[in-house]
C-alpha cells in the first residue's frame, strides 16, 4: 500500500478562512491581524482582555530521547488536539515554531505529520510570520550598538574582553561559532573575538517566548547582560539604549500566531524549539491565551522528557504560574527496538525481546515525569510494520511502571485513530489527581540545582566543572541571581553527554562545559559536553534537494 507524503497530504487540506477558526475559540473578527487567508496574529489588546476568565486544562506532550527511527511528538499533540475536539471537547494546540537550521540541515520541521499536521506546512516551516526574523534582527541590532558603543568613546567604560553579547542567524553554519570582528583599520572598530548562535539560542527568543506582554518584554530586554567592566561590574541592555528599539522589532513577533489542524481545529504556533540547547517551549502568552479561550490546550515540550520537559516544568512552568493536568509520553515501538539495539536497517523485523530491552529509555521518563507530581499515561504512535506481540510487549511494560499504553493511529487515520488516548487524557485531567511541584526549589544553590538536575533526572554519578565555572555561579549568587533556574544544554539522544549512549544509562558524568547568565530571560544556561549553540550542516544538507518544480510548488522540503 503507497503513503501519501505528509506535504501531498498538507497540500489537499481543506482549509477554511482563519477567520472561522477564530471564531471556533470566541476570537472576534477585529482582533484577528490576517497574514493571508490562513493565518493571523492575535491583538494584545483583545488577550489583555481575557484575564479575568478561568483556564483550561493544560495537558503537556513529550517523548523518549530521539532515535532517527523516529517518535513523532508533535504529530501526537496535532492528533491529540483533533482527538479532544472528536469527543466533544473544545480543544486547541500550542505547538513551536519552525528553525530554518534544521529545515535547511538535516530535513526536519515543526508541524506534525501524515493526517496529524499544522497548515499551511510549508509556509510554518519556512518564514511563516517572521517572528524568527525579527527576533534576530532585535538581538543583532543590540549587537551592532554595542560595538558602535565602544567606537565612540565608549562612556560606559566596556571592556573589550568581557563583550559578551554574540550574534545570532537562524541558520546552521559551524564556520560562525568563533569569529573576529572589527578588522580592517580604525574606522571599522576595536578588533575583538566573538561568535554567532543560532537565532533559537538567543535569550531574546527566551525572552519572546516567557514574556507576559510588551511591558514585560521590554524590561526584560534591559535586563539583559552584554558586557563587563573591568572591575567586573555589568553592563545591561538599558545602559546601551537598545531596550526600546528592540521592543519596536518584537512588537508583531510577540502576538501569538493561529492557523490550524488539517481538521480545522485551532492551533497557536509561536515560540522557539531547540530543547536541547534552549527552553524550548511554547511562548507563555500563547498558552496562557489558550488556556482562556479553550477548555482543553495540548502543548510540547521539545525533544525527550529528559529536556524538554524538564525545562517546562522548571523553567516555563515555575516562570509563569502554570501546571499540567496531565502528561503523555510519546513513544514507538520501532525506537524501542533501537534503544534495545537494532540497527536502523532492521528495524522491520520483529523483535520483542529488543523492544523489551529498549523499554528502559522509556520507564526512566515515566518515573521522571512522575516525580514532578502528574499523571502519566504513553501513547504509542503506531508504524505499518508494528506487529500485536511488540505493541503487546510496550503496553506491558508500562502497565509495570504503574501507568497505561495506547495505541494511537493518528498518522494514517487523524483524530478517529487516537479517540481512546484522548478519552484517557480528558479523564486524567479531569480526574484532578495532578500535584503538580518543580524539582527544585529557588533557593537551592545554581551547582546544586544543575547536581539535581544530572542525579535525578539523568541518573549521572557526578558532575564536573572546572574552577572558573563553579566561581562563576558562586559570582552570579553573590549578584543576586542564585534564585534563577538552570537550562541544561545537553545533547538530545542521551540521558547522558554520548549521543550514541542509548537506553537508560546510570552512573555516567555529566561534564559542564560553560555557563551563561541569561539575567532577563530569567535563568542561568549550562553548556554540557559538546553541544553547540551554533549547530553545523550535514555533509548532505537536505538544502541540496530543495527546490521550486515546473509547477512552482516546494519539492525536497520533506
């Protein structure tokens, strides 16, 4: 039997006026700002207006760690979301945004799959409302006017080894990540050593994406640190001005985008990816906006629980006041089998003692989410070559963890084939068994917060970290910032900093490179192992293959 591929898919969805789906969720005509016929923004003004009105339940989509045999996390909160308006709930998705990097890297995207998508496809995957441009444009303007800063007299006194604002582009390109800037003779500037990142590094997308309004971005913004004096003291955004002219960049970026499921059901899109070296979240006005207008808001956290759920618990969750009613850990039979220890290419044969094996990656989510005190239940995103002995062997499994497995067909059959799971989510949130605590507490120490992190969550036996970096946390306490969180930026397909480690290791070290202070995003970033916050192309980026065909529609993007 032939597939159709999810953009052939995408590209026979009946869409309908993004105005109706608007008015699915109550959302007037007038505070809907069209980017087409299939998208809008929604005004400040009318979610302002909507903060007197109960919530929702929230309900939190994750994953085991990421294998390419692939999990399908974000087709499971897209299926999920259809499911929940299938059995009568009045449900909407918050989902991420879309990074070209990957897009343009290792052929990847953000909206979902088979008859589980966000449309238009294409367009989210691609520049959509360009909230991810005009977040560079604001971080890189802060750049620009801090070295024409120093050029001109530089009052404040910056000095010019301790700059540590970089630049950022949405895009991955490794010949960035360390970089001199300045050359060429006097009028170019003081000559000094920086980098880029890639945009959804940027504590200005952190920023986006955990800011309440305009108001708050904009102190935010100031509170930002980009530079040192030589006695050490900071130098904040606000001290260089850029504050305001930032806020005027991200004033349209900062108002959540809708458009919708190939069911035409409500989805917000807005907010950065990258879990493994950010937060990784949906923006806090989507989801809270959300949670206003629907009774029931499916969102993701990206990659494995092990990151992106931990950030949404401790960071995102703690940030804004939120608390999930329910969880779902999405999981395959066939990543199983690979964290068991099947190659790729054999994947299609049965194998249930490699699925039991592998079911150990998955346990040590389950246990994990578990421990931030909210029901749990797996679902099983269905592939054509599952057999009933393998599907039989995961549902086993969980049902030893003390929580329960559901076959979901959503991929190949939309919201009818993921019906049980969402009666089970609805019944869990409702059931308001959630007891929903972080990790850690805010006074707890930033090493020992990032020691917890690496003990409970990763099962590490220790972490290291040279001198200098446990100076500079013990720096940051004394300043006042050793209330922040932490943001571990670790690899995705480990519990561990070895990517090739899968399963559920024990014992490991966890080695802490670098730390950052993200002062007006509000946490403090710690650099595990070799993760990169400029990621680098593949040696066959899927950039090759991407092109317009004779009928001027998009081939090679999926």
């Amino acid at each position: 039997m032939a597939f159709k591929t999810d953009i052939e898919i995408a590209r026979e969805a009946q869409k309908k006026p993004i105005q109706q789906i608007g008015e699915k969720l109550g959302i007037p005509y007038e505070a809907l700002l069209p980017y087409g016929h299939d998208k809008a923004k929604i005004e400040q003004d009318f979610i302002t207006g909507l903060a007197d009105r109960p919530n929702g339940k929230l309900i939190l989509v994750t994953a085991i760690n990421p294998t390419p045999a692939g999990e399908g996390k974000t087709t499971t909160t897209v299926g999920l979301g259809d499911g929940l308006n299938r059995i009568g709930k009045k449900a909407a998705i918050c989902i991420r945004e879309a990074s070209l990097g990957p897009n343009f890297g290792m052929k990847g995207g953000a909206a979902g799959g088979g008859y589980a998508q966000v449309v238009p496809m294409e367009e989210m995957n691609l520049h959509f409302t360009g909230d991810f441009h005009a977040i560079t444009s604001a971080h890189n303007l802060l750049s620009a006017m801090i070295d024409n800063h120093i050029y001109w007299g530089n009052t404040l006194g910056i000095d010019e080894r301790r700059v540590v604002w970089r630049r950022v582009m949405d895009m991955n390109d490794r010949a960035l990540r360390d970089v001199v800037v300045s050359l060429g003779g006097v009028s170019n500037g003081f000559p000094r050593q920086t980098g880029f990142d890639i945009t959804v590094a940027s504590e200005v997308m952190a920023i986006l994406c955990l800011s309440e309004n305009l108001a708050d971005l904009e102190r935010r913004l100031g509170d930002m640190i980009v530079a040192y004096r030589r006695d050490k003291s900071p130098i904040y955004c606000r001290d260089i001005k850029a504050d305001g002219a930032m806020t005027v960049l991200l004033k349209d970026a900062m108002q959540p985008n809708l458009v919708q499921t190939l069911e035409n059901n409500p989805a917000f899109v807005h907010g950065g990816p990258f879990a493994n070296i950010a937060h990784g979240c949906n923006s806090v006005i989507a989801t809270k906006t959300a949670l206003k207008l629907a009774d029931f808001v499916v969102t993701e956290a990206g990659f494995g629980a092990d990151l992106g759920a931990e950030k949404f618990m401790n960071i995102k969750c703690r940030k804004a006041g939120l608390a999930p009613d329910a969880v779902v850990i999405v999981a395959t039979v066939r990543a199983m089998k690979m964290n068991g220890g099947v190659a790729k290419a054999d994947l299609g044969a049965e194998n249930v003692a490699a699925v039991q094996a592998g079911c150990a990656n998955l346990g040590r989510h389950i246990e994990n989410v578990k421990s931030f005190g909210v029901p749990v239940v797996v679902g099983i995103n269905h592939f054509a070559g599952d057999t009933d002995a393998e599907i039989a062997a995961v549902k086993a499994y969980v049902a030893a963890q003390g929580s329960e497995a559901i076959l979901c067909k959503h991929w190949a059959q939309g919201s009818a084939g993921i019906e049980e799971l969402a009666h089970r989510v609805a019944e869990l949130a409702e059931g308001g068994s959630a007891d929903f605590h972080t990790l850690y507490p805010d006074e707890m120490g930033l090493m020992a917060k990032i020691e917890t992190i690496a003990t409970k969550i990763y099962r590490a036996g220790s972490v290291t970290a040279d001198a200098s970096v446990r100076a500079q946390l013990k720096a940051w306490e004394d300043a006042g910032y050793g209330n922040l969180p932490v943001c571990m930026a670790k690899t995705q397909y480990s519990f561990s900093t070895d990517p090739t480690l899968r399963g559920a290791p024990e014992g490991h070290t966890i080695p802490v490179r670098e730390v950052r202070l993200s002062a007006g995003a509000g946490f403090v970033v710690a650099i595990c192992g070799e993760i990169m916050t400029m990621p680098g192309l593949p040696k066959v980026p899927a950039s090759e293959t991407i092109r317009l065909n004779d009928a001027g529609l998009i081939e090679g993007l999926f």
